[in-house]
C-alpha cells in the first residue's frame, strides 16, 4: 500500500513484469513440475503448502486457468485441503487456488459440481481466528457465487452456510 501511495506508476510496472515472468516459467513447465511434485508427495504439507502458493500466481493468467482445469488442479488443491486441516498456510493457498480458478465462468461451474466449497468451508470453520484463511475463502465463495449461470440465481448457489460463515468472517474481522 505504502508503494501503491507514493509511486502508482510502479505498481503497474511491477504487474507487467510478474506477468512476463510467469510466461516465462510456464513456457519452462514448472507449473507441470509443481503439479507432479504435489500428485509425488501428497502427505508433506510443505509441499502442499509452496505448490499452492506457486499455483496460485500460475492461476492469474487465463490460458493457465483453463490448463489447469485440464491437468485436474482442482482435485489436486481440494486433496490438499483434505488432508492438511491444520496447516493455515495449505488452508490459505489452497482457497487462492480456487478463488483464481473460479474467476473463469467455465472452471467455477465445474467447482462447483466437483462441491469445493464444502473445503471452503471447513478451512473457515477450521481456521476462525486467521485473518489470511478467511480472506482467501471469502474471496473464493464470492467467486463461486457469481458465477455466470443461468440455471442457477446466484444469491442461493452456495446457501445459508456460505452467508453464515461470511457474515462471521466479518463480524471475527472488522478491522
């Protein structure tokens, strides 16, 4: 924020630049890496852990969105969530994976078939009191619930456990 203030300019410099470099990387296939080292170790939670938070940078970029879709992302990040309660830092990644994935119309329909948010939801119950938990699950609800989906009203796709643990969210959260 302090840089955002002082010199706006930069943060769109710093944007640019992050996004080349995940070009970069991704043309050197170490998302493919971080996905087959999370599907090789997935009872280290460090592994869980750092392959979430570097899935979740790959997930900004639309063309990966869709990829990951295909490479089964979802299923990979909701075993994390699954197997690695305790850990905030998995329960943290892993609800950025989904918030980034969903912001596609596509891969939040197929999230929500697959029920993600029941994973969601237990990182929020889980995990009440952290600040980070309950932000990147919020901002994953939001994205699951506004879905483009006219078979679906958007208000009522996740239902009254979705508003409830919000509404908690914000109220444990204010600041």
């Amino acid at each position: 924020r302090w840089l955002a203030d002082r010199e706006p300019f930069r943060i769109k410099d710093v944007k640019e630049r992050h996004k080349k470099e995940r070009k970069v990387l991704t043309l050197k296939k170490i998302p493919e890496r971080v996905i087959q080292a999370m599907e090789r170790y997935p009872n280290n939670a460090d592994v869980q852990a750092f392959g979430c938070a570097a899935l979740w940078h790959f997930a900004r970029d639309d063309e990966n969105k869709v990829t990951f879709m295909e490479r089964d992302v979802a299923r990979i990040t909701t075993a994390a969530l699954e197997r690695h309660q305790s850990r905030e830092d998995v329960q943290t990644y892993g609800c950025c994976v989904i918030w980034n994935l969903a912001v596609n119309d596509e891969n939040g329909k197929i999230l929500r078939r697959m029920d993600v948010q029941k994973w969601i939801f237990r990182a929020m119950d889980n995990h009440a009191m952290n600040t980070l938990v309950q932000e990147k699950a919020c901002g994953a609800i939001w994205c699951l619930a506004y879905v483009d989906d006219t078979d679906v009203d958007g208000d009522d796709v996740l239902g009254p456990e979705a508003k409830k643990r919000v509404i908690r969210a914000m109220s444990y959260h204010a600041e």
